[in-house]
C-alpha cells in the first residue's frame, strides 16, 4: 500500500510545523540548537516517510518559516541551513527509494547516514564557496557540523528510525517490506 499525495501532504505539513516548534522548546538552552539540531529531525523524517520532493519541500519551508516566526535561526545563518536541510530531506528520500536491503533498520540507517554526510558536505561546501567564501576553513566544518553537533547526530540516530518504526507499527505509515509479515 502507497501513501496518497493527500497524506503525504499532510505529514509534511506537520513535518514543518515541527520545524517552528521544536527549536523553540531547545533554544532556552545557550547553544542548544546548534549542539542538538532539533530541526534535523521532522525534515529528516520526512524525507523518510514522504520521499525527496516532500523531504526537499520540508527541508525549505521548516527553516524560513521557523526564522520568520520565531528568529531562529537567524538571517546569517539560514541560507547555509536551508541548503543543508534541503540536502537532509532530498537525499534521505532518494536513499530509500534506492536502498533496498530487505531489511528495515538497514534501510533507515544506510539512507539516514548517507544523507546527513551529504547534507553536512553540501552545507560545508556552500559556507565555504558563497556565505562565508574565505573565512570557511576544514576545522571549522568538521568542528561545527560533526563535534559540536555530535549529541544531535546521535539522538537523531536513535530517535529517527525508532519513530519510524513507531509510525509503522501504528499503521500511520505502510510497511516497507510487507511481504516479509505475509511469510
């Protein structure tokens, strides 16, 4: 069973909601957004869940409309996280479309990894070539988007498949292997 558009609209939507409302509950905490990355998680999961265009879609719309609303993140950083949001929710849903293992939590993990490496490399190379060109060095990527961000990247790793299992096995979202029940 494939989700309708209809459905797939309305979890992206909630996905995006998420985007405004996560962050604010992270931000009373000094640094909290950039060390748990609470908006990597709806637009990650919609990737997931609704395939690369939602995905894209949520990895757009969650970050302005969270900064117009809320003032996070703020304007000199949004262009950067865009791009790397926009990069989590495409590629998450193209690794899925892609990815076949026959297993789930293979599934999820190989697609949820490659994509956060590939939005974390798109987001890098874009500071470095457009919104910071000459003052974006290596260390200073790999310090931001992989050690300082490390409690987000593993609760985002725990949290993002267990979700999805939770979705499935609530019947929100249709199994990704249903023949594997039927055995």
């Amino acid at each position: 069973m494939k989700m309708t558009y209809v459905k797939r609209s309305i979890i992206t939507a909630v996905c995006i909601a998420l985007c405004v409302v996560l962050p604010m509950a992270f931000h009373s905490v000094k640094n909290a957004g950039s060390i748990f990355a609470p908006m990597h998680i709806p637009v990650l999961l919609c990737g997931l869940i609704c395939g690369a265009p939602f995905g894209l879609l949520c990895g757009i719309i969650g970050p302005l409309l969270s900064s117009l609303f809320t003032g996070m993140p703020p304007a000199a950083i949004l262009p950067a996280m865009m791009v790397e949001l926009a990069a989590y929710g495409l590629f998450t849903g193209l690794f899925m479309q892609i990815v076949r293992t026959k297993a789930v939590l293979a599934d999820l993990y190989i697609s949820l990894v490659a994509a956060m490496l590939c939005g974390r490399v798109l987001a890098g190379a874009a500071k470095a070539l457009i919104f910071s060109a000459g003052k974006y060095s290596l260390t200073v990527w790999a310090t931001s988007y992989f050690v300082t961000s490390l409690p987000g990247i593993i609760i985002q790793l725990a949290l993002v498949p267990a979700i999805v299992f939770a979705l499935q096995k609530a019947r929100l979202i249709p199994l990704r292997y249903p023949e594997a029940i039927c055995k």
